[in-house]
C-alpha cells in the first residue's frame, strides 16, 4: 500500500502546481504558478495527454475565482432579520446538528435529505454517500449528475453492463473514419477535445452533427442532420432500418458478440424513411449518406451528449444508437464503438460512488444484498441498517418542505435553484424547508434561501481525485492556500457526523485517508478503484477504471473481447419512438431547448463571477430564426418574453439562421427572471428519472424593446 500523504506535503501550496481545470468533464491538465509570489496564474498543461497544454476561455481565466472579492470567508447564518451574517464554526455546526436530530426525532431519518454534485471530488461523493447512510441514516441522498448523465450511464448498464461514458481514451477519436455526434456541442463545451477531431479529419476522416442547431460544432461537420427537437430515437432507428435494408449489417459480429437483434429487427420495421423524415426532419438522402458512411468505415463511432439523453425517454434514445452501433458490427473495434461525453467535472467518479439514490461505492446497487454487505463490511456497520434506495435528484427535491415530507436538507457544491427543471417550483420548495444547510465557496442562488452556508475549499485549495470522461481517475491537487476562515467538505462532514454520534465512522482529515477507506468499498465492484494509489496517478497521468489490483495496468479500453454482462455479451433493446412529455400546441406552438454558452459553466455560479467570462456573455439571450423573428415582431436585442405551463422568463434576442424555424434555444446558467429552467419541463424519464431539458413547449408572450439598463453594452 502507498502512502500518499508523504508525497502531498510537497505538493501543497507550491508556487507552481500541476493540475486540473475546475469545470468540465474534460478535466484539462493545467499548470498553476503564481509569478513573484502575486496572483495566480493558469496555463495549459503541455504534459497531459488528454488536453496537451489546450484550455478554453474558462480554463484560461480559472485563477480569477481565486482571490475573488465574492469568496466567502465565514460561516453564515440567518439572523431573525432574515438576513445571512457572520457566524462561528462551531455554532453553524451545532446549529445544522441540532436541526438534523430534532428532524430525526419528530419526523424520522426520512426527513432529512442530502443533494451531492458532479462537481466533488470521489472521495467527498463517497463521504457524502456514507455521511447519508451513516450519520443521518436516510435514503434520500442524489445529487446533480443525475440532470446530466444518467440517461447514458441507464442505456450503458443495460447494453453493456457498465457505465463508463468513454469506453477508450479521447485520442482515438484521432484514428476513426467517421464519427456521427448525436446532440453535442462540443466546440462549445469541451474545445480542447476539438483538436482530436481536427486530427481525424485531417487523417482523412468525416464527421456527422445531428442536432436542431447548426452548432459551433456543426459548422465543422461533413454532414449536419437538422433533427426536430425530442425525435432522435426515431432518427436512430431510421438510421437502422436503411442499415437492414441495404444490408450493411454485420451478422457475424450480431451472431457472436450481442444478444436481442432479432426484437430490434422487428421494431424498426416502421421507421421507414417517409416516416423518420416526417418525424425528425431530416431528409431521406442525408438518412443514407449518414448510414453508408457509418457502415462503410472500419473504425466508426457514435458519441451522444446532452441532445439525445435530456429526454423522457433519453435512456431509449442512447439505446438506439447503442443498437445501431451494434448491429453495425461497430463497439469493442480499434478507433470504433459508443460513448457518451460526460458533463461535469467529476461526471464519471461522482456516479459511481454512492450519490446516487439507488448506489453503494464501486458502482453497487443499495438494493443487492451482496452489494450492501461488502460495503457494510468496508464502513463496519450491519448491512440491514444501510437503508434502501431513496428519492431521484427531482423527485427528492420535488419533496421538499412539510407536504413533501423532506423538512431538512444539506446541499454539497449544487446550484438546485437555477439548475432544476420547473426551478420556480423547486425555489418554493427551498424556503418552505425547516433547515437548509449549503457548502459551497460562492454564494448562489440556492444559499441565497440557506439558513447556514458553510465555506468550503475551493478546487485548487483541495486535494482529491477526479475521474474525466474516459474513466481516466486523475490528481487534483492543492496548489493555493485557502483564505483563513475556510475549511474543507470533509472536515464538515467530521465535525457533523460527530454532534450526530457518528465521528467514528467519520475520522478522517485529509483526502487521502478517504481515498484508502474509498478504494477498500470499491474492491470487487463494477467500477474497482482497489488498484488505484495517488502515486500511480502522478506516475501514470491517470489511471482507468477498473483497476483491481496495483499490479494491474488499468483498463483504458473496454469491449475489445467481451461484454460485462454475465454471458458476456452485449444486449439489444427495442425501443420505439414516443413524444416528449409536452409537444407544442396551439397554446404553446415552439420548441423550446436549453444548452450552453462556451464562456460560462452549468448554472454559471463560478463563471457568472469571472469578469473576462461575464463580459463576454453577459446574460443570456433567446436564439430564433430571422422568419420566426419577422413573425413575432422581433430584431436582435428586443427583449422576448416566453412562456410555457411552468413559468416566465426574459431574454434578449438572438436572431440567427442557425437555429429551427420551430425551435427557440437559450443557455441555462443565470437564474432569475434570465432562467430558462423556470419553463423547463420536469417530465422525467422512467428508468433513468433525468428531466426533460431539451424539450419544452413555449410560446413568446410579448415582444418588447430593451430599457437601458437591459441594452447589452
Ligand atoms: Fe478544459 Fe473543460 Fe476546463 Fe474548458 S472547462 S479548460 S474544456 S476542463
């Protein structure tokens, strides 16, 4: 066993620091350095395979958020003025404590819920599952990724067996022929990735963009399919029924590494092209280029986003280009296969260690007895007195307050107020709760409705591990000293689970203690850290998932000879197209999808404080096509009031003809009267229960011109 602890001490609060952007699921490699001993600085990381010394704008000016004026620097708590002010360690503590017990005691554990983030480190969303189960004991523990991946990580489980967002490392998107990209933006969200699909088509190689934007990311494509918003699991098996017709199958890779075709066969039978045209869009002739392409490759890949997963039936949808992948001979193949491009920071680590409702560490299920008693085991406690699954990410936030039955809830580096589909329901719910207790570095719009905020570390104060995209597990490391006044997740969590009886289970000071417990509850599990040490990483520039022993290599590619179920073969599912929850109507007559600025990040808490990311996209704006503009009445910057059955917001005009005559986009990081999730649609799906970002319907209310203030500068 390593020991990790050594070799941190030199690291920490160095003048110059190797280690990670704190936003995307990217994880680019960065260099810190603080020239002279004054501000800190950030460059690309040169040395980090995956981003090779690139960043984005957000990256780029990261350190900002160190030093920030906004920091806060002091627990806060609500005075009887209604006011959040400067309050004490100690007494924020005992409050939070005493509010947990007196929950505990008059309504039972079940009360008291806890929403984690996509944005922890594992070892703090392994804590945190543990502080859920332990400390407070109640079910109701989920956190914000499941309005990012679950839909994917719910398609993978049941296709593949397990979830890993990229089952190969990003660099060899540099080596496949064609690449069809299904609703992601990634110009826009991860461009440092862009230079691998640079290589591609360099090497030679095509690139498909479905989505109802013509995208950043579209722009560079060989072939833009133009899908209707919440029709592209008819756009996949319409893909796949041209594949049987034009027999492009592959029966041999069908017959020996999948089970289930033959019910997927017969649902695809209908989506012949007249009808998938009609549905989402897309004419027939760029139905069979897209296919052809896709067959005729050596090394294809299909690689989804948001677009597709933010649906109500987002787990059917990823199934559906996991079918064709499949039948396309196409997944386990140098340069070949599926994946997913996970989200956020820690997208990957913080699903599989215990956030979920439904999850232990290492990726095992609460409900699996086998599951609950290795974890058990691991944390010394009776397997029977874990509890069961609890409430998904909306659901448990859709329970807050006395009729929900949550009275308390503690929130862990998540902005649920801006970031909740239907946000003004979710807002309600916030101040109606008997306590609410946030960790976080900023205040936001969530600790904005708090009655403690305890100020924790920020990314580039902590040490941890991340894991990226690829399931590749990296260092974040300490490079700047906290301000005085700060402490970390962990040591609130300790200092709670201590005024809650259960400092024992707690006793840990740093990351790396955690990370020693965290790799013994992994052990054996779906997703096996076991073999992982700090000192690997450092060696290695990361190490994949799983790796189940120290003499393993890691696991960079999966699928390359089997599947991870039992028979280890992949599963076909039939899956057949439906509506969204909300279509438009003649009420509510456009689409409405949400997605994201290059400049700011989810729901914009850090970005929104940047000054170089703030002036350069100040709020948001409502982007629609210059017909649909004529027809309302509206130029660029008039201000647009929409509406859906949810609520009303205001945004300036973005007219553009890279959007759907039908369709109206706007990005989700301000809250307030700019919050596009005060319409968005919280019809969720039923296996994965991710809500429906991406489609909502919308009508526009009024059309007015800007008042000063609202001009854009
Ligand atoms: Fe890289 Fe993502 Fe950070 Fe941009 S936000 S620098 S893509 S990790």
């Amino acid at each position: 066993m390593s020991a990790p602890v050594a070799s941190l001490a030199v690291l920490s609060h160095a003048a110059r620091c190797r280690t990670h952007c704190p936003y995307c699921a990217y994880q680019c490699g960065v260099v810190m350095s603080q020239p002279g001993g004054g501000a800190w600085t950030v460059a690309g990381d040169p040395q980090f395979p995956v981003n090779n010394g690139q960043l984005c704008i957000k990256g780029w000016t990261a350190a900002e958020l160190l030093g920030n004026p906004e920091r806060v620097t002091t627990p806060l708590m609500r005075t009887t003025a209604g006011k959040l002010a400067p309050a004490a360690w100690g007494e924020a503590l005992d409050f939070v404590a005493d509010g947990i017990r007196r929950i505990r005691a008059e309504h039972g554990p079940e009360a008291v819920g806890l929403f984690g983030s996509g944005a922890l480190t594992n070892e703090k969303a392994y804590l945190l599952g543990k502080f859920a189960r332990l400390a407070v004991g109640t079910p109701h523990m989920d956190y914000n990724g499941r309005f990012c991946m679950s839909s994917a990580a719910g398609a993978g489980n049941k296709a593949f067996g397990i979830d890993r967002g990229l089952p190969f490392p990003v660099s060899d998107i540099a080596d496949a022929e064609v690449i069809l990209l299904v609703g992601a933006n990634s110009a826009d969200t991860l461009p440092p990735i862009m230079q691998w699909f640079d290589r591609q088509k360099a090497n030679g190689g095509r690139l498909i963009v479905a989505d109802p934007r013509r995208s950043a990311t579209a722009r560079t494509a060989d072939l833009h399919l133009p899908v209707t918003p919440g029709s592209d699991l008819a756009l996949a098996n319409g893909l796949l029924f041209l594949a049987i017709e034009e027999r492009l199958i592959d029966e041999a890779y069908i017959a020996s590494r999948t089970v289930g075709f033959d019910a997927v066969r017969s649902a695809v039978l209908t989506y012949d092209p007249p009808r998938v045209e009609r549905i989402t869009g897309v004419r027939e002739a760029a139905l069979r280029t897209c296919v052809r392409w896709l067959a005729e490759a050596e090394g294809a890949m299909i690689l989804t986003g948001r677009g597709p997963e933010q649906q109500s039936k987002g787990v059917d949808t990823v199934l559906a280009f996991i079918n064709l992948a499949l039948a396309l001979g196409k997944v386990g193949r140098p340069a070949s296969g599926f994946g997913t491009l996970t989200g956020q920071g820690n997208g990957q680590g913080g699903r599989e260690h215990g956030q979920k409702a439904d999850q232990l560490p290492g990726y095992r299920l609460i409900e699996v007895d086998a599951h609950r008693a290795h974890v058990a085991k691991v944390w010394g406690v009776d397997p029977a007195s874990l509890p069961r699954k609890g409430k998904s990410a909306y659901e448990l936030l859709d329970s807050l307050g006395p009729d929900g039955g949550i009275r308390g809830l503690l929130v862990m580096g998540s902005n649920v107020a801006v970031a909740s589909p239907h946000a003004g329901n979710i807002i309600n719910r916030l101040k109606s709760l008997d306590l609410l207790a946030v960790c976080d570095a900023f205040l936001n719009e969530t600790s904005a409705e708090a009655d403690v905020v305890f100020p924790v570390y920020q990314w580039a104060e902590e040490e941890g591990t991340m894991t990226n995209l690829e399931g590749r597990v990296i260092r974040r490391r300490a490079a700047a000293a906290s301000p005085p006044g700060v402490r970390g997740d962990i040591d609130v969590l300790r200092e709670l689970a201590t005024r809650l009886g259960a400092g024992d289970k707690f006793a840990f000071h740093s990351a790396p203690e955690v990370f020693e417990e965290f790799r013994r509850a992994t052990a054996g599990g779906t997703a096996d850290y076991s073999g992982i040490t700090y000192d690997r990483i450092d060696r290695e520039e990361g190490v994949f998932w799983p790796c189940p022993a120290e003499d393993h290599p890691g696991t960079p590619r999966l699928f390359a000879e089997r599947f991870h179920h039992a028979d280890g073969k992949a599963k076909f599912h039939a899956v057949t197209h439906r509506p969204a929850g909300e279509e438009p109507d003649a009420d509510y007559p456009l689409y409405l999808t949400t997605g994201r600025y290059k400049e700011h990040y989810n729901s914009g808490a850090q970005t929104r404080l940047v000054s170089t990311l703030a002036a350069a996209q100040p709020r948001p704006r409502a982007q629609l096509h210059p017909h649909l503009a004529a027809r309302l009445g509206a130029e660029r910057g008039s201000v647009l009031v929409l509406e859906t059955r949810r609520g009303r917001a205001e945004f300036a005009a973005d007219v553009s003809h890279d959007v759907r005559q039908d369709t109206i986009f706007v990005p989700f990081h301000w809250g307030g009267r700019g919050a596009v999730n005060l319409l968005t649609n919280p019809a969720l799906d039923p296996t994965s229960r991710m809500p429906e970002y991406k489609v909502a319907a919308v009508r526009v209310a009024a059309v007015r011109p800007p008042t000063d203030q609202e001009v854009p500068a």
